[in-house]
C-alpha cells in the first residue's frame, strides 16, 4: 500500500492511502491552489539519507503541517455542482448515491475552507438544500450538533426548513423521510438521510476515510 501526502501550496493538509486516490475528487476540489502528491516513501527516504527527523524535513522544505487542523464533514451535493464550486484546498470522497443526480460526499478541509462551497450549493437547484449536512466531532460516533447553522448563520428556523426541503427531496426520489423530518440537530440529520438510503450509521463510518 503506498502512502502520499496531499500537500497544498505549502502545507502538508492530508494523508492519502494511495488504493483510495481514484475514489478522490483531485485534482477537479484543489480549486485555485496548488496541489500536490508526495509519495511517503520517498519522503522518509530523504529524511534517512539527511538524517533528518520529519520535523526537521518539512522546516527545510519550508512546508507547515495543518494536518491536525483539518476536519471532516459530509455535504450533499451533485458531481457536477461539487466540481464547479469554490473549493480550495479541499479533497472529496464521493460516499453514497441518492439518485441519479445527486450524492453524498465526504469533504475535508481546514475549518475556515470548509464552509466556503456551502453558499455555493446553498444557491443551486434544489435551491437552500444541497450544501454542508454536518461536521464530524467525534471521528466514528458523532457529528457537531449544530456547527453548520452557526457558521453559517441560519436560524433555527431556516435550518428545520432545509431538512425538510431534504425530506421532500429525498421522498420525491422514493426514499422514505419519516425519520428525517423528526430530526432536531446536524447529527440526526446525517444518520437520518444516511437511514433513508438503506445504510446505517456503522456503514457511513466505515465508508468514510479518517484524516490522519
């Protein structure tokens, strides 16, 4: 298995398993940045032959490492709208399909990139529903509550709109959204669109890649 390292710019963002990187929406999400792929090995192969601790390799390069300041989240959106939205510095996995059209992506990306495409999706067909779903919190059992509404200053009000307007599309599609309209935060709107598709939660976490 060959390793690489998504580097942005200057900054080392991610670490991609190389089985995975068809699976990745790169270079279409790099946006207008520049990105990059480092094979692992021969990055520690450099290091060994300077001896050079990681540390001290990426100080020489002059390359930051955010990788712990890069969180995860899921968003629907359609390929089409996903490819043509602002999203620099951010790499997609595409999860689940809900219909033809649209699907379910894991986007990860520093915290103030994250919510940067959403008002993008937020403006396109079926307008104010596609766009950030929720942020994870705890990696394999929790998303944030209500990190989406926050930071995208939406009322309680609008955001109960747009989970129904998720509802009814994804009851026009012949899902049911039973569940989905009695939920009351980000959290239980993921796992709820997720049940919707015929998946379970356990499902959704072990289809999504953990940043590391």
């Amino acid at each position: 298995m060959t390793i690489y390292y998504l580097i942005r710019g200057s900054q080392l963002v991610g670490t991609i398993d190389g089985s995975e990187i068809g699976r990745i929406s790169f270079p279409p999400m790099a946006g207008d940045d520049a990105m990059s792929l480092l094979n692992a090995q021969h990055a520690q192969n450099l290091m060994d032959n300077l001896d050079l601790t990681p540390e001290e390799a990426l100080a020489a390069l002059g390359i930051a490492d955010l990788r712990e300041a890069v969180h995860t989240c899921v968003a629907l959106a359609s390929a089409e709208t996903v490819q043509r939205a602002d999203a620099t510095g951010l790499v997609a996995q595409h999860l689940a399909d809900v219909d033809a059209t649209y699907s379910l992506w894991q986007v990860g990306g520093q915290a103030e990139d994250l919510m940067r495409p959403h008002a993008e999706l937020w403006a396109a067909e079926p307008l104010e529903t596609l766009g950030v779903l929720a942020v994870v919190e705890t990696w394999g059992s929790a998303f944030g509550a209500e990190v989406v509404r926050v930071s995208t200053g939406m009322t309680l009000a609008q955001a109960s709109s747009r989970r129904d307007r998720i509802a009814d599309y994804l009851q026009a599609a012949g899902h049911s959204a039973t569940q989905l309209r009695a939920a009351t935060n980000e959290h239980e709107l993921v796992l709820c669109v997720v049940a919707a598709l015929g998946y379970s939660a356990a499902q959704l976490w072990s289809v999504m890649e953990q940043p590391s």
